[in-house]
C-alpha cells in the first residue's frame, strides 16, 4: 500500500513508468465536443422542437452562409470596434482616476461614497439616456461600455494603489520626489499587476455589454443581426452568430491572459505560474 501511494505520489505506474497529465487544452476540446455531440442529439431524439434548437450541423451550416456575405464582416468589425473604443476609454480613465483618487487620502475619502453609489448601477438601466443622447449609434452602445467596464478597472486600481508599501511612499517623499516621479517609480509597479487585473475583468464586461448594447438599442454590430435573425424566424443563423459571440469571448479572454502574462512576467506569482 506504501509502495502504492508513493507511485501515485511520484507520478509513476507500474514498471516505473512516469504518467504524464492530460493537457488543460485536450480537456477543454473534449467538453466541447461533448456539448456539440448534445446539441446534435437533443433535437434530432426530440426532446427539443428543431424550431426552438436546431442541431449543431444546422447551425455551423448558417454559420457558412452568414460568413459568405459582407453583412456579417460588417457586424463582426463594428463589434469589435466598439468592444476596442470603449475599453480603450475605460482603461484609460479608469487608471487615471484611480492613480489621482487613490493616491490622495483626502479624496479618496471624499469620493467613497460616490463611487459606491454609482458602481451598483447596472449599466443597462444607461439604456434609455443613451438612445435619448444618440439615438441608435455606435455611441449610446459606446456609453455602456465605457460606464460598465470602467467600475472594473478604477477599483482595482484603487485597491494597488492601497497596496503601496507605506515605507516606500514616505521615503520618496522624504527624497522629495516630484508626484509624477512616485508614481512611476514606486506607485506604479505595486499597482500594475491590479491594472492588468482590471483589463482582464474590463475586456470580459466590455464585450457583454457590446453585444447588450446592439441586441437592445439596435446599434449596428453582431447583437443587431442576432436580433433581426430572431424576429425572422432564421433560428439557425441566431446561433450561429451565438456561436460567434462565444468564440469572440474566448479569444478576448486568451488575448488578455496573454498580455497580463507578458506585462507581468517579472511577478512571483506570473514566475509560480510558469515554473509550477
């Protein structure tokens, strides 16, 4: 039994063989080949009505269709547009603000209350000011973006800038160091790895509320086309841009983990994640 659990403990079977794990990546294709083979069967068994969920087959098939005509790309860039402009807004406000705010006690103090009052506000409630601003344009999607995602990264912000070792702070004060070169110097490294936090959580909520944006103001975009497919009745081609949506996200979410891992390989825990 010793000898056993020392085996399992080593990673080695029998012959002293060493068992290498299955990659995270081979796990996660084969929870999606289960989820397509499921969709595949569910409605052709009739456990589900096909005019409610097609079959997968059907659905990649529409996928096709809708990718040989120039409506699609159209949508698929405004959406990515949009998704880009209104991060790019957030970040930038959000690190700014939270940089000032936080680095200031006396103003973080005074705009607590604020920030907590706001924050809670979901960003959809936005929608009927912003079609009241611009109508059915690019913007009012914009404005929900921005709003949404930007709560995200000023609170991580605020929170590395909490982080900055107190030492360090006074010791650049005693130096004397001009405000922009302490937050360069000792502020900002402490805060970057919040930063890169806050873009992951901004790039996830940007995208979400994108696609809200267009499927409810009607502003041009892949949440446009999903809603005319659904009131058409093309329940197929309403997936199969779903299916794109998904693959957007996923791609997002590779996209920041990436950059969070170049910005940061000089972290421990970026340092543990590799080595480990």
């Amino acid at each position: 039994m010793t000898a056993a659990v020392t085996a399992n403990a080593t990673g080695r079977g029998r012959g002293g063989r060493r068992h290498r794990p299955i990659p995270a990546w081979a796990l996660g294709l084969t929870g999606l080949l289960c989820l397509m083979a499921v969709v595949e069967l569910v409605p052709r068994t009739g456990l589900v009505q096909e005019r409610f969920l097609p079959p997968f087959s059907e659905m990649v098939s529409a996928l096709v269709d809708q990718a040989g005509t120039s409506a699609f790309w159209q949508a698929l860039l405004e959406t990515l547009r949009g998704w880009a402009i209104g991060l790019a807004i957030a970040m930038a406000a959000g690190v700014v603000l939270g940089i000032v705010i936080g680095g200031v006690p006396l103003l973080r103090a005074a705009m607590s209350s604020t920030i907590e009052f706001l924050r809670p506000i979901p960003s959809v409630a936005l929608i009927p000011l912003a079609v009241l601003l611009y109508g059915t344009e690019m913007r009012s999607t914009l404005l929900l973006v921005v709003y949404a995602s930007f709560w995200q990264i000023l609170l991580q912000v605020l929170y590395g800038v909490q982080d900055v070792d107190p030492v360090a702070r006074e010791t650049a004060r005693s130096y004397r160091f001009r405000p922009l070169t302490q937050v360069r110097t000792v502020i900002w490294p402490t805060a970057l790895p919040y930063v890169m936090t806050g873009f992951r959580l901004g790039a996830a909520v940007a995208l979400i509320l994108e696609i809200t944006g267009e499927l409810v103001i009607g502003s041009p975009g892949l949440g446009k086309q999903i809603a005319v497919a659904q009131t058409s009745g093309a329940v197929a081609s309403m997936y199969a841009l779903v299916i794109v949506v998904g693959l957007i996200g996923v791609v997002v979410n590779v996209i920041a983990r990436t950059t969070e891992r170049r910005v940061l390989r000089w972290h421990p825990s970026v340092r543990r994640e590799v080595f480990s």
